[in-house]
C-alpha cells in the first residue's frame, strides 16, 4: 500500500489547481481547523505486542523515560506503519520479525500534536529469544502479567495493551481514542 505524503495524500492522486498539497475543507491553506487547535498532519508511531508462551507481555525499558514501553518507535518519511513497527523491532530488540496483523489503531494527540498509534500483533517469543537491546536506548526489558502492565507504562498505553490483548484474542482490529473505544 503506498504511503501517504505530508499533506495526507495518496502519491499521485490529483488535486484540483492551485490546491496541491491541500484537503478538501482547507481554508486559505490554514489547515483543516482554521489555523487553530491541532495540526493538520499527525505523527505516527508503531509498536508491536509480543507474548510469552505463558501471555506475559513483553515490555522495555527506555534510558530516557521514567516509565516501561511497548517495542516500537516513529514512523519515519515514506514508510508504512507495518514497516516501521518492522525496523523498531530490529532496532530495539535485534529480532527480524515480520510484524502480524493490525490489533490497534489509537487516536491520541498529547502535547499539542495530533498522534496516531499502531499496535501490530508481534506474536510469542520464547523466554529464550536472542534478545539484543541498544544499550544507549533501552535499559531493560521483562515479561509482565497482562494485569501487571498498568503499573509499569503511562496510563495511555496501558489501555491500548489492554484493548491490543482483546483484539488479539477476538481476532479484530480495534480503533481506539485516547486509548478508548469509542461508543
């Protein structure tokens, strides 16, 4: 699937003239709220949950973080929210896996920026999977109970694990904001 440009626009799909790089409800260019409120472009950011055989999950520890976290890092330019979650796996774990279905998407904007959060199904590791961690990036990492997760990562994150083990264990994808699905 080709991935979208910075205006949000699938490559090649034409624009009216003088609207290149704009969205249909853009005023003056102002971006799609008036030039207020939130940013027109979201950043993204990948993560996959792993399972042990026993349905602990796989958390980290980051060196520059005061709390735990799921594998998984940006979106950079050009690359997909599943190759993403691909190269952050290998970077932060030095495991080649090629990540499995979509559990989540969350809508979660925080500091002033629109946020857009993917959780891929990274599948079971076993306890004796060769993982590798950058020490200049992550400190640790530990299997953890499922109703253990809320007290080691941001309250955030521990409602898109909590709805990313549903989804894994219904078979869905669930679509999520702030970490919530909506009514």
């Amino acid at each position: 699937m080709p991935a979208a440009d910075v205006a949000g626009d699938l490559p090649g799909e034409a624009q009216p003239a003088g609207q290149e790089g704009r969205r249909a409800g853009d005023e003056a260019g102002r971006g799609r709220r008036g030039g207020g409120g939130l940013s027109a472009a979201a950043l993204a950011a990948s993560g996959a949950l792993f399972l042990d055989a026993r349905g602990r999950v796989l958390l980290v520890e980051p060196t520059y973080k005061d709390h735990w976290e799921i594998p998984g890092g940006a979106v950079e330019p050009g690359e997909t929210p599943r190759e993403a979650c691909a190269r952050e796996v290998l970077e932060e774990l030095g495991l080649a896996v090629e990540p499995g279905p979509l559990l989540v998407a969350d809508w979660a904007p925080a500091g002033g920026q629109d946020r857009v959060l993917f959780v891929f199904d990274g599948g079971s590791l076993a306890e004796d999977a060769a993982i590798r961690l950058p020490a200049d990036e992550l400190r640790a990492h530990r299997y953890v109970e499922p109703a253990d997760v809320p007290d080691l990562v941001i309250p955030r994150l521990a409602r898109r694990v909590a709805a990313a083990l549903r989804a894994r264990e219904r078979g869905v994808t669930l679509y999520l904001e702030h970490g919530v699905e909506p009514a």
